[in-house]
C-alpha cells in the first residue's frame, strides 16, 4: 500500500475506528477535504497520517488549510515553503506553475471483460495513450478509482472495483510510472451514472447494457507541463 493509500479514508471506516460520531458531527463543511474532531483539529492515525474524507484530491488537499500539514509531498513546493523574495520589477512575468488536472472517464468493459480484473489487449492501448501523456508532464499523482453497478451484493463490487483499480495500477506502474505517483481507490456500486428509474427489472442482458456507464474507472492525471 503506497504512502498515500495508507492514510485514505471514508467516513464508514473512521466510525469504525471509534472516530465517528464526534468526527462526523464536527465535519460541517464539504470543502474540507480531512476530518476534523471537535476541537476543530485534524484528525491524525496512530502514525501521525491525517484521516482523509470522500472529498480529497490533491487539487482540493492545496485549498484546505491543513492541506500542507497532511500532504506536504503532494503540492506544489511554493504553496507550502513560500520563499521571502524582493518585489518582482515592473512588468517582471510570474514564473509559478500550479499542477493541472485532466480527468477521464474510461469504461470498464473497455477495459476488462464482462465481471474481471483482468485487462483486456484493448485497455492496455488506453492505458498506453494516458502513460504517454503522463510522461509529457511533471507528474504529482494519477488518481484511479473504480466503479461497479449494481447487480451483485455491496461486499462482492467494492472488492470487483478495488482490484479493477489494482490492475490500472500495476499497469501503470510495469510501464515506468513511479508507484508512489498512483492512488487507488474502489467505490463499488456507491457513486453509479444511471438514475434509481434507470435500468428496470431483473438481471438480463438488457439491464447489463442499461447499466453499462456505472462499470468505468475514473483516472485523474495531476501535474504541470
């Protein structure tokens, strides 16, 4: 489990934890991207790792205020260690770059086969073309997630989609993408496309089709050129 993986969390695991209820009814705002406890402070792990909710991203970790205490390592040098300069001259261009993200949404089926996590010929030439562009780039962090739909039981597509993401990974990673640049992520069947009046009726061909967009991995690539 890479370095950013290890302090990943979502609210179900940190109630788990016994860090609940107080965490949950003091976590007022989604623009903070960790839990905070009732003091207003983060919350951190026997290790010291801040506890991370749903809505962290790197991107979003730089306009948190805790953001540079938790994840130093991940954004850009000048958002966290601000230099002391004399004032630019007049007309002086200003030379900071701040990482980018594209985000692309690939079907699983494209991916994999029909309920595997196994990639297919045809996902690895996808996944080719995102190392290219990966490469072209000043990489921070490729964020891959997984995603299921809903035929199957919670437990079965939140493993289904945790390997999925696995398998993206290591793609990645046997093509020359550093490991510690990859987060993973499997939400199963949680977060689908289609509506709840979507795809009606019991598990047939048809419904399989319908729910097609719920089966992707989204993979976020963040950095600067």
């Amino acid at each position: 489990m890479n370095k950013i993986a290890k302090h990943s969390l979502v609210a179900v695991l940190a109630a788990t934890l016994g860090l609940g209820a107080s965490l949950a009814q003091a976590q007022t705002s989604a623009d903070r991207v960790y839990l905070i406890d009732n003091r207003g402070e983060v919350a951190t792990s026997g290790f010291g790792l801040c506890w991370r909710t749903n809505y962290w991203t790197p991107a979003a970790a730089a306009n948190d205020p805790a953001g540079c205490k938790c994840d130093k390592d991940l954004l850009p040098k000048e958002k966290c260690e601000p230099m002391s300069k004399a004032p630019a001259a007049p007309g002086a261009a200003d030379t900071g770059v701040k990482p980018t993200g594209e985000k692309i949404t690939l079907a699983a089926d494209a991916l994999f086969d029909f309920n595997k996590a196994t990639l297919r010929a045809e996902g690895k030439a996808k996944l080719d073309e995102l190392v290219t562009k990966a490469k072209a780039i000043k990489l921070e962090v490729i964020i891959a997630v997984g995603h299921a739909d809903r035929i199957g039981t919670d437990a079965y597509n939140q493993k289904l989609s945790e390997k999925r993401a696995a398998a993206v990974k290591a793609y990645l990673v046997g093509k020359g993408i550093e490991a510690n640049r990859v987060y993973t992520e499997g939400k199963g069947k949680k977060q689908p496309v289609t509506k709840a009046g979507d795809c009606k009726g019991p598990k047939s061909k048809k419904v399989i089709d319908c729910l097609q967009p719920d089966r992707r991995v989204d993979i976020e690539v963040i950095g600067t050129k």
